[in-house]
C-alpha cells in the first residue's frame, strides 16, 4: 500500500522516476476500486442510472484519479529511459511498464528505490 499511497503523494508531478511496483500498485488498486463503484453502484441503483454503460461513481472516481494515473505512468516510462508518450502506444506501452528501469542514474533523476 506504501507503493499507492506515494503515487499520491506525487499527485501532479512528472519529474522523476516510479518503479513498477509503485506504477503496478497504483494502477491495480485503482482499477479495483473502479470496478467495486461499477458494480456496487449497478447493484444498487439499477440500470436505469446508467450512463453509457458507466455510472456517475465510476465517472467521479475516473475523474479524480485520471490526473495521477498519467503522471505515475510518465514517471514510470522515465524510468526505462523513454518518454511519456511512449505510453500512447497500446502494447508497447504496458511492455515496458513490466521492464526494470535502468540501474544508474538517468537525465529523470536516480533511480526510483522503495
């Protein structure tokens, strides 16, 4: 939970690197929470608030973590030396958000280490 906990704590900061750990803790705890609201919020309320398959918890969550979830995943592709647009690019994106990052220090800073 550390790992979640300092993504936050970097809420809008794209300097830096993030391990995997706290690239893959941030962003599987944030889609547990997501689907909980989802399905939680269907349970109770019906289909009938329903908006485009979405309800207005999971857009509210979405909206509160969409800002955090970026910057982490940009930290994290500084953190294998490539920038954060590297990100947009479906497949190749999440394999390199599996790689180590690189041991020495790159031009982002030291190497992420907690």
């Amino acid at each position: 939970m550390k790992y979640y906990f300092r993504a936050w704590q970097k809420y809008i900061t794209f300097k830096g690197r993030a391990s995997r750990k706290e690239y893959w803790y941030f962003t599987f705890i944030n889609l547990a929470i997501s689907l909980t609201l989802h399905f939680g919020s269907l349970h109770l309320l019906g289909q009938e608030e329903v908006i485009l398959n979405q309800t207005i918890a999971d857009l509210s969550y979405l909206g509160l973590v969409l800002m955090p979830l970026i910057c982490v995943g940009v930290r994290r592709m500084q953190d294998v030396g490539k920038t954060g647009w590297h990100l947009m690019i479906p497949v190749y994106g999440i394999w390199l958000a599996c790689l180590d990052g690189h041991e020495e220090d790159n031009k982002n800073g030291p190497k992420a280490t907690y």
